[in-house]
C-alpha cells in the first residue's frame, strides 16, 4: 500500500541519541540533566534549528532518585534549560517505564495536532548508573546509625508487589514455546549484527560521540576520551558462553546474556507537521503514520509489542507483510520472539483486538504459522537491538524509531513497524514510513 503524503500529516526531522553506556561504565558521572541535554542540543544542531522555535518539550523519565532534586525535580524543564530552550516554554516529564520516548513522540504529536504547538522536542533519558542506594523508614522511627538497612532499588529489577521481570518474561518464553536455545540464538546475532552495522557507520546517523573528562579529587582533568559507540556491545561473545550462563532470579530461559543491560543514555527528536518542515526547508526522516499505547494483565510483558502493532495494523489497514522492517525492543531476547509468534498469526491479526486480549489474558495464543514466524524474523532488528545496543528504558522507545527510519532510508524507503513494551505490561506501537 503506497503512502499519500499531506501537509498535515507529523514528521521528525532530526533524530539523536548519546552513546549508551553500560551500567558503571563511561557515563556513570554524568548527570542526568546533562546526559538529557546533549541530545536535545545535538537534535537542533543536527538541522541548525533556532532554540527559539521550539514550543514544548515531552521527555521520558522514570527515575527521580537520581537527580540532584530527587523531589520533584522537573527533568524535562532542567534538561531543556540546559539544553538552551527558553525558559518560558513549557515541558512535561513522564514516566510510562520502557514506552516513555516512544510516547514522547505521541503526546508531542497531540500538542501539534490541537494547535497548541508547531515545533516538539520530545524523548527521554535514564541514567542506571547514578541510581543511589535507599534508607526507608528511619524518618520517623529514630533508629540508630547502627540498625540502618541499606536497599538497592535495582535488584531485582522489578516491582516490589510482582514477581521481577525476568521472571515473568522467561515464563511467558516457555509458554510460547520460545526455548533458551531460540533466545541465546537471537542474543548472538543481536551483537553480531549490531557488530557489522558499526562496521559499515550505520550507527554514525543517530549516535552523537560523546567527549568524556575524568578529573580528580581536586576537580583537575587527568583524562578525556570519545565515546563513540555502544558500551553494551560485546565483540567477542560466543554461542558457546552465552550456554553456559544461569537464568536470573529463578526463571526457566532469561540470563545475562539474553538480556539486555542497566544502561545510560539518552535520545531526542524533533517533531513537526510536514507543511511546517517545508516552510524551514527542512528534511523529513521519516512520517508517523500511526502510533498506539496499549496494557494488559501485567504479568505477561512480552505479549505487549504484539498488541500495539497490531493495534497500528489494525487502525490503518495496513498488513504485517508491508512492513519493511520490524524494530521491537530487546527487553528480554523473548520479548521480540513472542510478539513475533503474535504477529505470525492471521487469527490474530484479522481478530477483534478486544477478544484477542481477553484470550491471551487467560491463555496463550499458540497456532502461529512457523513459515511466516520465520519470515518475520528476518525483518526483525536487523542491525541488532538492546542486548547489544543498551536500554536506557525511558530513552528506549524514540531509538527504536530513530533505527527503523535509518534502516529504510538505507533501503530505499517503505514501512517499518515499532514497539516496545514497558513496566507491568504496557506497551506503544508505532508504524513509520520513510519515502
């Protein structure tokens, strides 16, 4: 199906993300308004955009305990200050976990479609690194310094009221019938094509280098350096280490290995209507065609990618077959193997989406074909995903489209379709169209 272009309709016209770094690795010292604002300032460097013009700032963030004003910090409008956007435009921080940048770009998009805005900074920043440890429960209670208990809030990486993620995700694996050996299969060839998509500069078009300055104790610099590609990344992994790894809190499939990290970055792009990108004589990346949020039971996590493109699907008349691509976070190796059983499945593409959600509320959804599964595989993050690239989660989303967009203008253009899921089971969808 061929896409009519109209001067309404939402482009992006510049798209950036930092390095992402690994958890305690190159960016472990940089604050989080800062590691924000490198990206918005490189988003309007990228295409000379005057500070001025942009009207509103969305920006995804889901950790406060790490800033400098842990209580209500505001990160969007300091990461924005930072950045050199007036003051006097507004902003908004959210945190929907993993989806947050992907519906950056969402909200963003409502701003402009209701008038309120023409010009949208939107995206999102986490930094793992910077988390601190926690004392709960002394305010009150007078205890001495020697009763303190200490508690890190990144393990298990989860919700205290739920099972951790890892676990239900390697459940949900096993329920699909997504073995360990599918998983680690699909971990190695995340870094291996990540690996030959570095080689080639693909990542030169979204990655913005970053200079790093160690200093000392006295604040002297003793070092500086450039980091211009992804810590996560691991070149020398092998099928046979990956085997050898333990699943992680006592699930059946989800290790180290087939996960990705708690990693810091951030990602920024800027959104507009196509008449206005015209206007500024700017170029388009790419069109939204479509995004969608959707959430379900929260317990099964790596279903929801499936539902919110399926969802796009749906509300476009579009099939899965005219997607060029598909880029669906790496949040566990399972994640994009189940919801691409999901979208192998006609029944399930052709079905009410309501009814579909009530089923795989109670069971899983299991007669997929295994020729189109296959197929869709191969359009399945081809230049590799989180395992190898990182997931700063609340920067996630907006890198998946930033990917899917560079992927097809290296392709000569077309559809792609992106999701991510995020925390207890939600989950945005996007459908992208480069001409």
């Amino acid at each position: 199906m061929n896409f009519q272009k109209g001067k309404d309709d939402i482009v992006c016209v510049s798209a950036v993300r930092t390095p992402f770094g690994r958890f305690g690795g190159s960016l472990r010292n940089i604050d989080i308004y800062d590691l924000g604002s490198f990206a918005m300032k490189n988003a309007m460097k990228k295409i000379d955009l005057d500070a001025q013009l942009i009207d509103e700032v969305w920006w995804g963030n889901g950790d406060t305990t790490n800033t400098k004003d842990p209580y209500t910090p505001v990160v969007a409008r300091q990461t924005m200050i930072k950045a050199g956007v007036p003051p006097e435009k507004p902003s908004v921080s959210f945190d929907q976990a993993c989806i947050s940048a992907m519906n950056a770009a969402k909200y963003g998009a409502r701003s402009i479609q209701l008038g309120e805005a023409e010009i949208v900074m939107t995206g999102g920043s986490t930094s793992f690194s910077t988390v601190p440890f926690l004392l709960r429960g002394i305010r009150w209670e007078g205890k001495r310094h020697t009763s303190f208990l200490i508690e890190d809030p990144l393990i298990p990486l989860g919700y205290k009221d739920y099972a951790p993620v890892a676990s239900d995700a390697g459940n949900v694996a096993v329920e699909y019938n997504v073995s360990r050996e599918e998983q680690d299969d699909f971990a190695y060839a995340s870094h291996v094509n990540y690996g030959k998509a570095w080689e080639r500069g693909f990542f030169k078009r979204e990655m913005e280098p970053m200079e790093i300055v160690k200093k000392d104790k006295k604040g002297n610099i003793v070092d500086k350096s450039l980091l211009e590609i992804d810590e996560q990344y691991r070149p020398g992994i092998s099928r046979e280490a990956l085997a050898k790894l333990k699943p992680v809190f006592g699930n059946p499939t989800c290790t180290a290995g087939n996960s990705p990290g708690m990693n810091d970055g951030a990602t920024a792009q800027i959104i507009m209507k196509r008449e206005k990108a015209e206007q500024l004589g700017l170029d388009v990346i790419y069109t939204i065609v479509t995004m969608s949020t959707v959430a379900l039971q929260p317990r099964i996590m790596p279903v929801s990618p499936g539902f919110a493109i399926k969802k796009c699907l749906n509300d476009t008349g579009l099939g899965i077959d005219d997607m060029k691509f598909i880029e669906i976070n790496e949040a566990f190796a399972c994640v994009p193997l189940v919801s691409c059983k999901l979208l192998s499945n006609e029944r399930f593409l052709v079905s009410d989406y309501t009814e579909m959600v009530k089923e795989v509320s109670s069971k899983p959804i299991l007669d997929n074909d295994d020729n189109k599964y296959r197929e869709l595989k191969g359009k399945l993050n081809i230049n590799g995903s989180a395992i190898a690239i990182g997931h700063p989660n609340t920067a996630s989303g907006a890198r998946l489209m930033m990917t899917a967009a560079y992927n097809l203008k290296e392709s000569g253009g077309g559809y792609a379709a992106c999701a991510i899921c995020g925390g207890l089971t939600q989950g945005a969808g996007c459908i992208i169209w480069v001409e």
